[in-house]
C-alpha cells in the first residue's frame, strides 16, 4: 500500500488511513479533533476511527496546518483512501527512484504502517499492564519478539490454512469475514464452506440527489402535521457487532457444543475478600467475586490442561497450551468485546485483580488494542453483574470452553443437616464435545466449585 503521508502540490500532504494491521481493511470514522484551519503538530491525536476490533485514535505524521477533511463521522473509510490534507512547511516528501533506476536490487515489499499500527516483521506485541508489574510478567510467553506499540499481524490479510484460501478465491469469499476455529484464530476450510451462505453482501451506494429526495416531505402533505413514528428501525451491522456475530456464527456451525453447570455455595469466598480488602496488597484495587472465582478457573486448568486446548481441523490435532490467555468478556456501547489477560496463569490474585480492572475499563472506554482482543485461550463471562442466575455462552472458536458465573445471591442453604441463608452462585460451563468428554468437563468444574467453596484449598495451591 502506498504511504499514506500522500505529497500533494505546494506542499500539501494528504494523509491516508493507514494499515492498521490485523487484516483490516476499512474503518469507521468516528470523530475529528481537529478542524479546518486548526494548527496540529507531529503525533497529536486527529481524528478516532472504529474498526472491527477497537476503538484506534489516529496521530498526524506530520506538523502544519488543516487544509481540508475528507471524511465525514460515520463514514466507512477504505484502507489507504485519504482523510486530510495538512499545509506543512517542509518540503514534499522526494519520490522514490523506480526499480529501473536503482542499481540495487528490489527490497521485499513491505506495507507502510503508521506509529505503532500495523505489520511489523513478524513481531509479536502485546499491550503494557499497569506499571505495578514487573519486568518478567511483562514478556510474552509465546513464540516472538516483544516489540512496543505493534501490533501482532504479520500482513494485511486474515489468517487461513493454504487449503481455505483457495476455497474462498474459487467460492468469491472474503476471509476476513469469516471467523476461524482453528490455532489462533485461523480460518480453515471448514469455516470458508459454513461461511458460504453468510458472506456479506455487498454495499449498494446511494447518490447524494436520490438520498435527499428520500429525505424531503411527500408531496401534499399538510403543515404541522405530525406522522406516527416509524414502526421498524434499520441498523446496519458494523464494526464490533459484525465480527462478534461471524464469530458466534462460526461457534455453532463448527463446534459440537455441551454444557453442565453446578450451583455452589460461596460464603467462605465472601468472607474471604471482606478480609482481604483489608489488607496491605489490596489498597487501591477493587476485590470483586470475579477475581477470586477466575483463580480458582486457572488452578483448575492447571489439574486439567485439556480445558486449555484447540481443536486443529487442518492438522487434525489437539493442541494444549501450557499458558492460559484468560478472556473476560465485557458488554460495551459498541457490542461484545472479549479482551484476555495475557500469561493470567502466572499473576498473583492481586495482580489478576488489578488486570481484570485494567481490562474492563480499557474495553468499554474503546481503548483496547487488537492484541488485548486475540490469543484467548479460556474464557470467563460474568452475567451476574446483570442479575442473572445462569447462561448458556457459545465457545469462542479457537478455545476449548467457556464458563459463565450467575448472580451472587443469599438463598436457602442445607448446611450440617440445618438450614441456613448462604451466599450462592451458579457456574455453567460450554465446551467442545469433540476434544472434551462429559467427565473431563463435570470434574473440572466442581473441582472449581469446590474450590469457591472452601478457598483455604485454593490458597493453599498458590
């Protein structure tokens, strides 16, 4: 893709939305924070788009004054189409000499990325956590180099087994719209084929004349007339909710999905944080259930590593993962985000307390970066905070299950042959029928139970 710091004459430079990598390839635009005449300078925030993924705010590559925006909020901008044009008083950019005039031979194509977003040499990245954690918490556990502000994406196409790419080239599927159940996400040729009757359809543009003669009052109707509101409202499905609804979409073509759930009583674990808010470890940080209960999942998926697995359809393997990406799915303005705590397994409770705050917070403001919001491994979905005893999630592709924590709620409890009030909850657990039998799936989850049950046992693993 060209670079998007496009020369323009009289120094003018027009600025292109840029790679942002992950395989996306449009955006919506979602605010300027500059406006014609406005001086900005070199890495000041311009304008906010929306992609599939997050919320991305955009730095001027360069110092001047706004000549010209070209695109409006809510508008879909392509990859590499022009958002603005700034005066700069440093001369134009010099054009490149072509391959003809170079003596030096052609260096592997490379698409231009703009600060920090985008490919980067196969370059793992990962977002910072709160300056609280130390060095070693800090580095990646898979396979890479940790490289500040880039983004994990190793081109600008989504990432597919050879044999679903040329499924798609012959069936005219894009593959960025279909979710993979494979290792880390990728497409595979099953997916392509559930995806055939889900394409997307293409977009029909409507000329600026014809939408304002939608827009104007039907001949001889009357002034001061009110019309009864409109009985249907259309929404077109963008952004977030359109690749959260691929996704859901592939979990339920794709995986043979099971579920048991087990309803426990948590008053020791109750008790247990009132105490631990007390303490020294725990000032400044908000102690919810959801942080003692995603403990008790990560020491349980020590005991049974195969709950931290991916089924690969291509190679027709199973593969464990000896690290848990622990997702916490967040409900935002915006639709589902599930961001994961990278290396979770390894986090003190306070330190998962803290990331678990840092996540949710980073997810409904729209800051999340596309890696918070890849490389899942197990996910946790609190429906409680909403009131609800119990659901039912879908596996996210790409995971082996998920569990859902219901509502915290004083009820009728038998304890000692007595009845008594107790603090209960209910945890349900989906999960992938073809690499995990019921027993596996029914163990690991009162072995969870028991652990919320009496936490002392869980301290004791720690």
């Amino acid at each position: 893709m060209d670079d998007p710091r496009a020369d323009v004459p009289n120094h003018v430079l027009e600025f292109r939305l840029p790679d942002l990598g992950e395989g996306l390839t449009d955006a919506e635009l979602q605010s300027w924070s500059v406006a014609v005449g406005d001086t900005v300078e070199l890495n000041q925030t311009i304008a906010e788009v929306e992609t599939a993924k997050a919320v991305v705010a955009l730095p001027s590559p360069f110092a001047g004054t706004v000549v010209e925006l070209l695109a409006e909020p809510g508008q879909t901008v392509p990859v590499g189409a022009p958002l603005i044009r700034v005066r700069t008083t440093a001369p134009a950019m010099p054009e490149a000499p072509s391959i003809a005039e170079s003596s030096e031979p052609p260096a592997p194509e490379r698409k231009s990325v703009l600060v920090g977003y985008g490919p980067e040499d196969e370059a793992v990245s990962r977002r910072r956590r709160p300056a609280a954690k130390s060095a070693q918490r800090q580095a990646e556990s898979g396979n890479g180099t940790h490289v500040p502000n880039a983004t994990a994406s190793p081109g600008a196409r989504a990432a597919a087994t050879p044999g679903a790419r040329k499924l798609a080239g012959e069936l005219g599927i894009d593959l960025w719209y279909v979710a993979g159940s494979g290792p880390e996400g990728a497409v595979t040729v099953e997916d392509v084929r559930s995806a055939v009757p889900v394409s997307p359809p293409r977009i029909r543009a409507v000329a600026p004349a014809a939408a304002e003669s939608e827009a104007q009052p039907e001949a001889g109707t009357e002034s001061g007339v009110v019309r009864p509101p409109a009985r249907e409202e259309r929404t077109p499905i963008t952004g977030i909710r359109k690749r959260t609804a691929a996704a859901m979409v592939a979990s339920a073509r794709t995986i043979p999905q099971a579920g048991a759930s087990i309803t426990v009583d948590c008053t020791a674990s109750m008790e247990l944080l009132d105490h631990l808010r007390t303490t020294a470890s725990f000032t400044g940080l908000t102690l919810t259930p959801l942080a003692l209960v995603a403990k008790s999942v990560l020491a349980a998926l020590a005991e049974f590593p195969g709950m931290n697995a991916y089924w690969d359809e291509a190679n027709q393997e199973i593969v464990t993962k000896h690290y848990v990406n622990l997702g916490i799915a967040v409900a935002t303005e915006r639709g589902l985000l599930v961001p994961n705590i990278k290396d979770a397994h390894a986090l003190s409770l306070s330190d998962l307390c803290r990331d678990i705050g840092w996540l949710v917070d980073v997810a409904r403001t729209g800051n999340a970066a596309p890696t918070d919001l890849r490389g899942g491994t197990f996910t946790i979905s609190n429906v409680g905070v909403f009131g609800v005893d119990t659901g039912m999630p879908l596996v996210n592709p790409g995971e082996a299950a998920i569990m859902c924590l219901g509502a915290i709620s004083r009820r009728p409890w038998v304890v000692r042959d007595e009845l008594a009030i107790r603090w209960v909850t209910t945890l349900t657990l989906s999960f992938d029928h073809r690499m995990i039998d019921g027993e596996q799936a029914a163990r690991f989850l009162a072995t969870v139970g028991s652990l919320i049950e009496d936490p002392i046992t869980l301290l004791s693993r720690l």
